[in-house]
C-alpha cells in the first residue's frame, strides 16, 4: 500500500509544482521574448500561434527535479534516469537557445544533435547491459517469459531504439497539449508496469513525470500559453526511452508509443516519396498535420491521438501480462 502512497503523492505534488512555475516562468519567457517561430511550409491555421512563448520545458524539468529529488525515494535508477532526462533535455535546450534568444533558425546542426543523442544512447546501452539481471536480454512482447538475447548488437539496437524514440517525440510536439497528453499517458502505463515488476523507483519517477505532465497541459492544451520546445520534447524523449531500457522494454515503445512511431515514420515515407517519385503520400507530414489539413480541429487531432494511446497502452498491459 506504502508503494500507491508514493505513486499518488509523486502525481500530486509534480503536478502542483508545475501548475505553480507556470505563472511564474511563462512571463519571465515572455520578457526574455523566446517566441516560437511558425514554419511558413506549415499549416496556416499556425500563424497565430507565432510569438507564443517557447522553452516551456524548463518548466517540466523544475518540477521533476524537485519532486524527485524531495521524494526522499532517490537511489541509482532514479539517478539514471534523471541524467538522461535533462540530458537530452539539455540538448533540447541548447537547440532553442540558438533559434529563439541568438535568432540562429537553424539552431543546432542536424550533426551536433546527433553527436550529443548517440553519447547519451551509447552510455545508457552500456550502463543497463552491464548493470541489468538480464544482461543484454529484452523482453518480448505477447510471449510468456520470451527474451531476445540481442549479445553484441545489444548496444548499437539500444542505440536506434534511443535516437529514434527522442526524435519520434520531437515530431509529435506539433500541436497544443499533444506530446504532453499522449507521454502522461505512456509514463502512466510504464508506472504501473514498474510497480508490478517491483521496480518501485521507476515507478516513482514515471508518476512524476505523469504529474508533470498533467500540470504542463493547464499552461499548454489548446489554446497553449507556452510550448515545450525542444528542451521538453527531448527531455520527454530520454525519459520515455531511458525507463523503457531500464525495465528491459525497448521492443515495446512502437506499441504503447504508437503516436510517436506513426508521427516520426509518416516523415521518414513523406521524405523518401518526394525524392523518389516527387509526390507525397500525405497531404502534409508529421501525421498530426495531414489531419488537420484533411479539415480536422487541432483539437479533435490531440484527443483521437490521446485516445489511440489509451488503447496502445492496454494492448501493451495485455502483451505482458
């Protein structure tokens, strides 16, 4: 029982930090004019939006550190995970700092981020492999106590699986509330999936993040007083990926991450269409703007992703159990 105390005190006290830091942090980012910038190639329905306060997931961090840090339940996997959450949140960070305060729009080279994204996978891959009771084993998905012992490949897949969920999250925070609502949802299933498997910390940290979450979604659901930029979609990224290899789940985020896999592949086939053929498959990618542009309200897009990811993570309970 003392273990749900700790999940819903982690989810409580998260979620008011963050609702409080909003008011407090969206002016200062106001003052410091870190405004997004809309695509021109994007939906016009965005153009609004422009000015919209960016660097929202400072916020995020704030709150996760504190909450964590305050729990009085911080050991070693907790530790892990927060290194590698505000890790690549850092790399997020940095990114927008050179776009919105130094006005470069190209902010980080595509080849800087990629250096920074592969130490940060490299170290993660060879940490669990060398700290983990099942060494460079994953569990399989829909097979009753299947592994799949990966041996050398382990570090290069664990690798891939890292890069791509991070970046898989940085398309999906295209639309208001989107990245935020679909992770609370994802770092709900793997809390509970922790606390069944009595990994009572990684449970701990996803609860907080959930939280976070949740109170982000007050300062950023339609119509968002401020975005996560790069430092939160990075920084969700790391968290969503880092406790999935820590739980030795890596073959279960295209399932319970479907969104991020539909947004980051519906990219990979729009890109590689046009430069084969000079057509595209969708009317305008990630996934989220071929919606709106086929005439769906950014909202109605937001709340059929959150419910497609409802439905993903009881498949991915159902695939354990």
């Amino acid at each position: 029982m003392s273990d749900y105390k700790d999940i819903i005190r982690v989810i409580i006290i998260s979620f008011i930090i963050t609702l409080l830091l909003g008011p407090i942090l969206i002016p200062v980012l106001k003052k410091l004019k870190v405004g997004q910038s809309i695509r021109e190639e994007g939906p016009k329905t965005h153009f609004k939006k422009s000015g919209t306060p960016t660097m929202g997931g400072i916020i995020m961090i704030i709150a996760l550190l504190i909450t964590t840090i305050s729990s009085g339940l911080l050991n070693r996997d907790m530790i892990v995970l927060l290194i590698f959450t505000v890790g690549f949140g850092f790399i997020g960070f940095i990114d927008d700092f050179i776009k919105v305060v130094l006005k470069r729009s190209l902010g980080l080279r595509a080849y800087q981020k990629l250096i920074g994204q592969v130490a940060l996978a490299m170290i993660l891959a060879i940490y669990q492999s060398n700290n983990s009771v099942l060494g460079t084993k994953l569990i399989v998905p829909f097979i009753d106590n299947g592994y799949l012992d990966l041996g050398r490949l382990y570090v290069p897949f664990i690798v891939v699986v890292v890069l791509g969920t991070v970046n898989a999250v940085n398309f999906t925070d295209g639309l208001d509330g989107l990245a935020s609502g679909v992770t609370l949802i994802v770092m709900s299933f793997f809390s509970l999936v922790a606390l069944d498997a009595g990994m009572n910390s990684i449970a701990v940290f996803s609860a907080a993040l959930a939280g976070t979450c949740l109170g982000f979604l007050r300062h950023n659901s339609y119509p968002a007083k401020v975005f996560m930029g790069d430092t939160g979609s990075l920084a969700l990224g790391g968290a969503v990926s880092s406790i999935a290899v820590l739980l030795n789940l890596s073959l279960i985020i295209p399932i319970v991450g479907g969104i991020y896999f539909a947004e980051i592949v519906s990219v990979m086939i729009q890109v590689a269409s046009f430069k084969l053929t000079g057509r595209r498959v969708f009317l305008m990618a990630p996934l989220h703007h071929h919606y709106e542009q086929k005439g769906w309200k950014e909202t109605k897009v937001v709340v059929v992703f959150w419910s497609a990811t409802v439905m993903l993570c009881l498949i991915g309970i159902y695939s354990l159990s």
